[in-house]
C-alpha cells in the first residue's frame, strides 16, 4: 500500500522517482511489492519537505538505541540513504545508489504514472541483477 505515501509526497511538493519492485508494480508488471523505494532529491529545500511528509504517515527510524519518531530536526545521512517505517509499511529513502547515481539519472529516464486518486508520480523500474 504504496499509495498514502507517494499522496503525501507529492503533496508536500517532494521531488523523488519511486524506483524498484515499487515503480514495476505501478507500471503494470505483477510483481510482489515488499518497501517502497524512492530516490529524493537531496537539495536542502528538498530535505524538510521529505521529512515532513513522511512524518505524516507517521514515519519512525531505526536508531542505535530503538526506533524513533521522525522529527524535522533529527540529522539523517543525506550522503547515501536511510530506512522509514510508516503506518503503510517501510519506506527506503534513497540518496544515491552504490554506482552514484541519484535523483537526476533516474529522473531523467523515469516515466510518469497516473495513479487511481489522479496524483501524478515518476517511475524508473529498476530491478536488481
């Protein structure tokens, strides 16, 4: 139930492309969905935008000494990545890839998709070798 994340995503005005098993699904191919991956931007007019639209659907982050809440405030390693729990299930919040690429490749070729409530999001179906 991807859905109530990318709908607060877009609505906080997020600039991300929802990659993986995620971005096949919503492109049609019947494939089973386990997190949602998204690739941000991680410009910092970007940064507080994400936050907050994870923190509302409830978003938590594992730390060294338990689970969190998100909090604007909280530092996040915006070099490569993290993990966020929401009421909708994990959420991968990716930066840049191993072979460094980031938001900007996977922009440049993702395709937009119209979901059923008309949010409109980008796609890049990445699969893992």
């Amino acid at each position: 139930m991807v859905e109530p994340v990318l709908d607060e995503l877009v609505g906080a005005g997020c600039r991300f492309v929802v990659v993986g098993s995620a971005a096949r699904r919503l492109l049609g191919e019947q494939v089973p969905v386990n997190d949602l991956d998204v690739v941000v931007d991680a410009v910092g007019s970007n940064r507080g935008p994400v936050v907050e639209a994870l923190m509302a659907v409830g978003g938590v982050i594992e730390r060294r000494r338990g689970r969190r809440l998100l909090r604007s405030s909280m530092a996040l390693p915006w070099e490569w990545g993290w993990r966020t729990s929401t009421v909708y299930g994990d959420v991968d919040v990716v930066v840049r890839f191993i072979d460094g690429s980031g938001y900007e490749f996977h922009d440049a070729v993702a395709v937009p998709v119209l979901l059923g409530n008309g949010v409109v999001v980008r796609c890049h179906p990445t699969k893992h070798p």
